[in-house]
C-alpha cells in the first residue's frame, strides 16, 4: 500500500489562537468577586448591617475605603455582601434555566418530529409574553419575598430562551454527516447526544451561559431598583443603588461604587462570553 | 453466473416519499435491484434521481414508505431500536462531505473507535490495537496523527478515517455515497484504490453511488443507471457502458467528457432538464426529454426486462445489438 | 484575427495573512490571442481561481499584494483603482463563477439583472434595455424568454441559472470571458450543453474565453491551448493536443493518468500521486511539486525550474528531468 500515502507533506497545524490578556484580566476579576462573594463572612469587613452614627455620607477614607452611607454603614463591605444576591440569582437562575432549557432543546432539535414541534409551539409562546413583566408580577404577588423565590422565578422565565438557543445550536450540528455515521455505526440515542452534540454545542451554551448570567444581574439590579427584589436591609447591588437615590447629591460614592461594580462585572462577563465564542469557532479557526 | 449465487442484499419496490398531500414528492419510486457477495454495485444518475436517497434508505437514515430490504435473507425494513441498530453494523455508509463525516472536536483514534465502544465488543487494549490496525490499513500512522482532532485534517484524509471506522465493525455492506466527487483527481484515485485494496482484505460488497460516469465504471461489477427515482437500466458494467440500451444511459455516456482532445465532441446533447419529481411525466419518466418517444412511451409504464443474461432495461424501445 | 487581447507577465498574488505571505499566484506570465479557448487546469490550491480573480482586478487591496502587470486590451489592470476597472469590467472583461446561485440576486427578477447592466453601462432606456435583455437569454437558450424575463433566481434550476449567468456576462459584449468552473456543480448532461453554449457563443461573437476547471475532460476538446498550474505556477502550457500527447512535466501526466477514463476495464488500478497538493503559506525552495514526484532528483528540490520550451511552438515546461519527448500518441 505504498501508494495510500497522502502525508508526506504533512498536516498544518492549527493556527494559534490566543485568548490575550485581556480575557485573563477579566476572568482575575470575576474570580476575585466570586471568591469575594463566598468568604465575605471570613474577610476583615465591618458588618454591612452595622449602623455607625458618627460617619454618616463619608467619603473614602483609610477607615473606610469606599465611605459610609446615610446610616454610616461602610460602602465597601455592602458592596461585597451585595455581592452575594446578584451572584446568587445570576448563577441560580442560570443554573435552573439551562437545567431544564437545554436537555429539551437539544431533545427537540435532534428527535425532530412531534416532539420538537409541541415543545417549540410552546416556548414560543411564552417567549411572546414579555417576560419581565410575568417576572415582576409573580414576584410581587408571591410574598414573602426571598432569595430562592426570586432565583426559581428569573430561572423559569429564562427557560424558552435557553430553549431556543441550544434547540437552533443543537439543529446545526444534528444534520451534520458525523451524526448520521454515529446512527448507522449503532451508536446510542444517548451516546450521540452525549459524544457527538454536546461537545460541539458547548461553546455556544457557554457564551450564551455568561451572557445569561449577565442579563439576570441586571434584571436582578432593575427588580431591586423597584424594590423588589430581597429586603433591606440585605445589601444587594440594586438596592443600593436605589436607596443612593435620595442622598446623591450629598453622597454621590453611594451610587459610584455599586454601580462600577455592577459595571465591571457585567463587562468582564459579557468579554469573556465573547472571547470564548470566537475562540471555539472551528469554522474560524480553519482558514 | 450471478444467478447461481445468492443476493447479499436483495431490494423490492423500494419507496421513498417526502411531504404529503399534494406535496409529496416520490424520491425513489419503486426500485428494486440486488447486490451479491463480493462484488460492486455502481448506482448513477444527476442529481435529483434519488440515487443517494436510495442510499440512505437502505441503512433506514430515511424511512422507506414501502417496499423491502433484505439484507442476507432476513428483512431489516421493519426492524426497530436494538435490532435496527445491529442490523446498521452489518452496513456501513461513508458521506460525500469528508469534513463534515467527522466530528471536528473529536480525535482520530476515538471517531474510529466510536462503534467498537458503542457496542463494547472489544474493549481495553484489544480496542486500542485494532483501532490502530484500522488507520494503518487506511494509511494514516496512528502513531503520528491517531491524537489529532479531525478538523486538523485534509479531505482526503477525513475519508480515510471514515473508511477506518465504517470498517470497525467488520461490516459486510458498505455504501459509498458520492465519497469522491469533493476530492482533488490525484487524492481521488488514491482513495478509489484504497477501496478496491480494503474490499479484497475484507471481503466487502460495495454499493457505489455516485454521478461521475468514469468513476463508477472504474470500480463497478455491475452497474445500475437511475432517472427520477426509477431504475431505467441495469446491467454489468462492461456491456453497458459498451452497448447501452436505455436512451437515457446513451445520452449520459454520450455526454461525460473524456480527458482526450481527439475524443469526439460530444453530439447528440440531451435537451432540456430533468422535470420536477413533484410533477412526474406519466408513464415513462424519461419521455419528456427521450427523443425516441412515442405515445406508447406516455400511456404505458415500462418495466425492468432482461434483454441479456443480466442486463434489464425500462423500456419499450431499448436499442438492442441484433 | 491574433492580435494579443491579454499579456500577463510576471503576475504575482499574495496573501498577507497572520501566518505569514502566501503566494497563492507565483510569477505567472502567458499571453491570449483574439478568438480563442484558453484552459487553465489545476487542483484545489493550484492558484488558478485567485488567477482569474487578479485579472479581473477583483482582489482586495488590503492585505494581497499584486505585482506583475496584466495587460487587458492595451489598459493596465494592477494596480488600477476600481473606478478605473469599472470602465473594463463587462464591456472589455466579464466572468462567470461557478455557483450561479451567488452570482445572481435571489431578490431581483432575472431580467432586471441583465438590464442594469444595460442601463448603466451603455445608456439604453428602458424599452430597449428590455428588449436586449431578451434578445441575450434567447441567445444563451432560455426557452419562452418573454416570460422568464419577469422569473427570480430561485425558480430556475441550476443548468438555466448558469445561462442567466452568462447572459449577464455577455450584455455589454466583453471581449474576453473567464469562467471560473462554470460547470463543475452541474449535471453531466447540462455540463455537455452549457460547454456547447460557451462555444457557440465564441464563435458568434468572436470572443476569447478562458475556461478555467480541474476536469482535463472540460478542456480536452474545447480549449485551443491549455495551461496546467500547480502550487501557484505554471508547470506546463501549449497547444491542447501537446499538453495532452507530448507532454514533458511529470505533473501533467500524472494528472492525466490519475483521471478514471469511461474507457477503463473494472477494477482497473489507477496511477496515483502519493501525498497532496502543497501548503502555499509554507513555501519550500526547489520544485513544488517534487515532494510528490516520481522522478525528482537532488536538484529538484534545491532549485526551482523555468519554463524552458519544447520542440513544439508554444510548449513550454518547467521540469529539470522532463519525461522524454514523444512523437506520437502511442508513445503515452
């Protein structure tokens, strides 16, 4: 079989694709909000409950990095704390909408048939009904209001737009000859979504997974906005963003750091989303 | 000679109909051929006559709407879950897009390996060997490229790895679906011989579907010519590609083109184009365009007759050496 | 009847990409007289559609590098502003691209894409742009024209697109047409009547046609010379019927003999070229095409060939060890 030889001239290697440091720095900084978010207890931060009537709408100092607010609570530690809620029903609604989105999605897209055809009339017709309003709704009536109701009901609501996402992800690769060729060989329905769907659609549901969890902070920030969200006194970044309302004139660093920390977490989560994407696109990266 | 032997697979009346109502298109309509031990089967036809729809159908990718396939003596067409899955193994089929045939974010030793660990009928270090045997066999060093993800691969290189995995469960069919038509002529005949060397090694029986007229006599014991879902002629290949006796197969020799400038220009050109299979002409299928039609060719529906020890044709007025 | 309708000299296309320069067109120079069917054959990579699209100034200016001059009816094209080729385009040069689907506007009917062209180009008013545009798909063979005026792209089949195609290129009347594998998705059957069609229309309005494909069997009988490129060169040119009997470079018999011929016995062992066409972007010194070839020596892969001429008129070759000259076609 001398003549089968087709590699001799041997095989391009893949062009290298760097995720610059500019991803890195992201990725630092989300880790430290997350690690901020889990060891806030242990961290050396006063009680973001701890009313200090003596600095009251301080700007930052060496005692407080961040400065007091209108109860002369300090700034930085309710920040971190704060942390805590929108990560919380960031990754908890995530967690619930791609738990039920996603096996669904990529059910329906690689059964096709019937089942494909009611799940998606479906979800399609919720996704029709504005969301937000459903979220504000429910969460306004199904007192009281806690951090679990809060992340279950974002979570639902997330789920025919996860739905849809993987389902068209998933459709693509379905019809790919290397799915047909796991049927033929007598491959499992659950080796093939396993081994030959889902490590093809995970990059999508990754940069989509991110820019999910962006979204609900958000949302979670606008829900507090309108105080509805978890009670005070539990700081989340939202509401303390609205309680700054009434002193901003005074205090404007009451405003200034929940929000760059809304800011940046948002950004970082958003770059990464996008980075990722491009990164895994194999179309991209053959020439 | 081949009526002594029996058929390793046997077609009737195979149908296959997509859409419904007054959508419906008929693909394949009514087909039936046999494929012997051992030897290769050439289907060709232009696009649109069904031929790789035939194809699929026989590994079940698409439904048949009737008829049956027999794959030695035991009919597969009604087999379901555990049962179609194992009859599949005993038939393999490679796709024509060699990039796509592979999952770009898997590596070459688990694609091939992907059947033997789906059915775990060998496994550990058993598994690993042959897994190697197999990309040596096809030419590719599993030593240097067995790590490598199938994206990092060229097209002729993608249909070796999916000629190693089609033959991991030691199938006794294989189906080549236009395996050839998207590679370069050099990387072509390589692959074209790499088939004929694997089908001795294995004792294969191949079912060869594709448009290039050359390429399937090249490596076809039999061929069978298709227009708009029906088989109009049938016959070893020899004969055929010598003295056609379906209009239709004259015009397709008549016009591929032969590498050779004192070849004469091609002549009688078959006018017009393959009507819509939604909108059938009746009775012969090819008389929109046949210029031998007559009005018996309209009202009459011709089917397969043998006008010579193997050789059938599907027509009233086949051109037959006296 | 030969004046030079086109002289490339020296051509050279490359890429600049992240990984470095690619020379997908490597000093390319031949020369198309009035009338006549130049083939140009290769494999994928060989250079030859990134050819086609240099002469048609169609290469982006960022990031490709034309040198060389490309001489079309007198005008330069490297080099020219697109406003400059827009003066040349459809009415000294026009192409035709392989899928007929994306060269045509699936939103606009037919025969408004033809009378664009005739509008803007020769300033014809509507009635007779109208008039042209049937006049040129009756030409090209699209039966009950009138009507088909008003079609849109998608309710054509493939073989009828294709003659849209060519109707388009030939509205302003071009001296010269490049097709660009124009029947490579095709049908045999509509393949045989589009080549027809290119031919008759050559003939009846004495154009020049370069036709570019990898199928030998395209050129063979329609081509009055052909060119065979490999890794961005020219390997061999010449007449059709000494490229394809005297041949001296090894490539082009190898190409040759690795094509299955409709002629062949079953099972017949095709001649292989072991390996694949080269990497452009990582060029290596000598003959690109000794890595593959049975005859290369220690020089071939030192040193590259020039094309030198054969005994022929207007053979040449690139090869330091050119396969012996035949004078027959016995001798194959």
């Amino acid at each position: 079989m001398s003549d089968l030889l087709d590699q001799s001239p041997g095989i391009e290697p893949l062009r290298e694709q760097r995720l610059g440091p500019l991803f890195w720095i992201c990725v630092g900084w989300l880790t430290l909000n997350v690690l901020g978010a889990i060891f806030a207890n242990v961290l050396p931060l006063v009680n973001p409950l701890y009313q200090n009537y003596i600095v009251i709408n301080a700007g930052p100092s060496l005692h407080h990095l961040f400065g007091t607010d209108d109860l002369g609570r300090d700034i930085l530690s309710r920040v971190v704390f704060g942390s805590r809620v929108s990560l919380a029903v960031g990754s908890g609604a995530m967690l619930i909408g791609f738990g039920i989105g996603m096996p669904l999605g990529m059910l329906a897209a690689y059964r096709r048939g019937r089942l494909d055809s009611i799940l998606t009339a479906v979800m399609y017709v919720l996704l029709a009904f504005p969301a937000i309003i459903a979220v504000i709704a429910v969460i306004s009536f199904w007192t009281p209001r806690t951090l679990v109701k809060i992340i279950v009901v974002i979570g639902l609501a997330s789920v025919p737009l996860v739905y849809r996402v993987i389902r068209s992800a998933t459709l693509a690769v379905a019809t790919k000859d290397y799915v047909t060729a796991a049927k033929v060989q007598g491959s499992t329905d659950r080796r093939i979504l396993f081994r030959e769907l889902l490590p093809n659609i995970a990059p999508i549901a990754v940069s989509f997974l991110l820019i999910g969890v962006a979204t609900v902070v958000t949302l979670e920030g606008a829900l507090a906005f309108l105080g509805l969200s978890v009670n005070p006194p539990t700081p989340s970044w939202g509401n303390m963003i609205n309680e700054s309302r009434t002193v901003m004139a005074q205090n404007p660093w009451l405003v200034i750091f929940p929000s760059l920390a809304l800011c940046l977490f948002l950004l970082c989560l958003n770059f990464i989303g996008d980075r990722l994407r491009s990164y895994f696109d194999v179309t991209e990266v053959k020439l | 000679m081949s009526d002594e032997r029996q058929p390793l697979l046997k077609v009737r009346d195979l149908t296959v109909t997509f859409g419904k109502g007054a959508h419906a298109v008929s693909a394949v309509a009514g087909v039936s051929f046999d494929i012997y031990e051992g030897e290769t089967l050439g289907l060709v036809g232009e696009s649109g006559c069904g031929k790789s729809t035939t194809g699929k159908a026989l590994m079940k990718i698409v439904a048949p709407s009737s008829g049956t396939v027999e794959l030695d003596g035991v009919d597969i067409t009604h087999q379901r879950g555990r049962a179609l899955r194992q009859a599949r193994t005993r038939m393999q089929m490679i796709f024509q897009d060699p990039i796509s045939s592979l999952n770009p974010r898997r590596r070459v030793r688990g694609i091939v390996a992907e059947p033997l660990d789906a059915w775990k009928t060998v496994t550990g270090e058993q598994r690993d060997r042959l897994v190697d045997e197999l990309l040596n066999q096809v030419g590719i060093d599993p030593e240097v490229y067995g790590d490598r993800y199938a994206r990092q691969f060229s097209g002729g290189q993608c249909q070796r790895i999916s000629i190693a995995r089609a033959l991991a469960m030691r199938p006794q069919l294989l189906i080549c679906d236009e395996v050839v038509s998207a590679l370069d002529v050099s990387v072509q005949a390589q692959i074209l011989n790499l088939l004929e060397d694997l089908k001795a090694e294995y004792g294969l029986t191949l079912l060869f579907i594709a448009h290039d007229l050359a390429v399937v006599k090249n490596i076809s014991d039999r061929v069978a010519v298709m227009y708009l879902g029906r088989i109009g002629e049938i016959g070893p290949s020899e004969v055929l590609y010598e003295a056609p006796a379906h209009p239709y197969t004259k015009f397709l020799l008549g016009a591929s083109l032969e590498a050779d400038p004192d070849s004469a220009p091609t002549g009688a050109v078959l006018e017009g184009e393959p009507p819509s299979p939604l909108d059938p002409p009746s009775g012969c299928r090819f008389r929109s365009r046949c210029p031998y039609a007559t009005e018996r060719c309209a009202r009459e529906e011709p089917v397969l007759t043998e006008v010579a020890p193997g050789h059938q044709v599907a027509c009233h007025f086949p051109f037959i050496a006296q | 009847m030969s004046e030079r309708l086109l002289e490339v000299t020296d051509l050279r296309t490359t890429f600049r990409t992240v990984t470095g320069a690619v020379p997908a067109v490597g000093g390319v120079s031949f020369d198309l007289h009035g009338n006549e069917t130049l083939g140009i054959v290769g494999e994928s990579g060989s250079g030859k559609t990134v050819l086609a699209r240099t002469i048609m100034g169609l290469q982006p200016r960022t990031n490709v590098e034309v040198t060389g001059s490309v001489l079309l009816n007198g005008h330069q094209v490297v080099g020219a502003s697109e406003r400059t080729m827009r003066t040349m385009w459809a009415t000294e040069v026009a192409m035709v691209f392989q899928d007929p689907m994306t060269s045509l506007n699936p939103v606009m009917r037919i025969g408004r894409q033809i009378d664009e062209t005739l509008r803007v180009r020769l300033g014809m008013d509507r009635h007779a742009a109208r008039a042209r545009a049937i006049e040129l798909l009756t030409m090209v063979g699209i039966p009950s024209a009138q009507s088909r005026y008003r079609a849109y792209p998608t309710e054509l089949s493939g073989g009828m697109r294709q003659r849209v195609v060519i109707a388009t290129a030939l509205a302003c009347s071009p001296k010269l047409i490049i097709a660009d594998e124009p029947t490579t998705g095709l049908d045999v059957t509509i393949q045989a009547q589009i080549l027809n069609l290119l031919d008759s229309l050559k003939e009846q309005l004495s154009m020049s046609v370069i036709l570019i494909t990898h199928d030998l069997g395209v050129v063979a009988t329609r081509a009055t010379r052909i060119i065979v490129m490999y890794a961005g060169q020219i390997v061999e040119m010449g007449d059709t019927r000494d490229v394809f009997f005297h041949h001296r470079m090894p490539y082009t018999r190898a190409l040759l003999d690795s094509s299955p011929k409709v002629t062949n016995a079953p099972h017949t062992r095709l001649a292989v070229i072991p390996g694949r066409p080269p990497n452009l972007s990582t060029p290596q010194p000598g003959c690109a095409f000794a890595p593959r070839c049975a005859y290369a020596t220690e020089r071939c892969h030192v040193e590259a060939p020039t094309l030198v001429d054969a005994s022929a008129p207007g053979h040449r070759f690139a090869c330091w060890n050119p396969l012996p000259e035949t004078s027959d076609r016995e001798a194959r």
